[in-house]
C-alpha cells in the first residue's frame, strides 16, 4: 500500500506508475490523479491561442522533414497489410456509397466533382494539402450526413485532421 500525495489515499502499488529515481520505484501520485493533471495541463495549453499556433508550424515543418520517412513507412505498411488497407478502403467506399442518394442529378455529381478539384487546385497553388470534408461525417457517432455537394467543404488537411470525425456545428 502506498499513499497519493494529490489525493492522500492508500492505495495498492500496482495503482502507481513506475519511477525508477524514487526511493520505492513509484510515481508519488496514483494512476487516476495523475491522468487528470495531465489532462488539465493539456486542456491549459491546448486553450492558449500562441501554443496551438506554434505546435501547429513544428508538426508541419516535422512531417515537412520527415515526408519521405513517412511515405516509406507508409508503403512499408500497405506492402505488409494489404488486408488491413483494402478493408479499410473497401468499408470506407461502401459508407460513400450507402450516403450517396440516388436522387443526386448530373449537376450535383459535378458539383462534387468540382470540389474535389478545388481542393487539388488549392493543395498545388498554397503549398499544402487540402481536403474535401464532409461538413455531417458520414460516419458520425451523433449524426450521420450524406455524400452530396452542400453536405462538403474544402478545407486544409490539419483542420480536417482535427475534426476527425465529429460534427462541429456552425
């Protein structure tokens, strides 16, 4: 039994993470306290407009770096997971399918078309990459949207990285 100096609570060891530099080879705080101060001090950092600035100019200029270690990786991981990427690929055109109306008309199927073009448009004049992002994912947890044209937005690929796949009303 060891006892958390954030909570003053006797707890098992196996409740503590390992630091080998401490006297009993424990963290001073429990698992649970601890998670919590680092989410908070995320969350703090997280808030500040200066910090996600300058965390978002060093992971681009890192993967800036590190583009060809990336796509090497990359095919290293197709090459030997070819059934991970093609169910992957397959699940994710069967979602695009299943979200596509059939009451879409010529003029909408090229309106999409010429979103996707915009953003190859967009990827080679600004230098980095943009992605067309359906506004309601098409697999959301809490909605749901469909494959049509005022259901997509042109947007860089970090934010779109960023939203993941919530709906973040506007």
């Amino acid at each position: 039994m060891k006892l958390c100096n954030r909570c003053q609570e006797h707890k098992p060891s196996t409740d503590f993470y390992a630091k080998p530099q401490a006297k009993d080879g424990l963290f001073w705080w429990c698992k649970p306290c601890h998670r919590e101060r680092m989410r908070s001090a995320y969350r703090a950092l997280a808030a500040d407009p200066a910090y996600r600035k300058k965390e978002s100019l060093r992971v681009s200029a890192h993967n800036a770096q590190n583009a060809d270690k990336r796509a090497l990786r990359d095919k290293v991981y197709v090459a030997n997971n070819r059934h991970k990427v093609n169910a992957k690929l397959r699940k994710r055109y069967a979602s695009k399918m299943q979200r596509t109306p059939a009451w879409l008309s010529e003029d909408d199927l090229w309106l999409m078309e010429q979103a996707y073009e915009l953003a190859d448009i967009r990827t080679k004049l600004f230098g980095f990459v943009w992605h067309v992002d359906h506004v309601i994912p098409l697999q959301g947890t809490l909605v749901s949207g469909l494959h049509v044209p005022h259901n997509l937005q042109v947007v860089p690929a970090l934010e779109n990285r960023r939203k993941s796949n919530r709906f973040i009303p506007t």
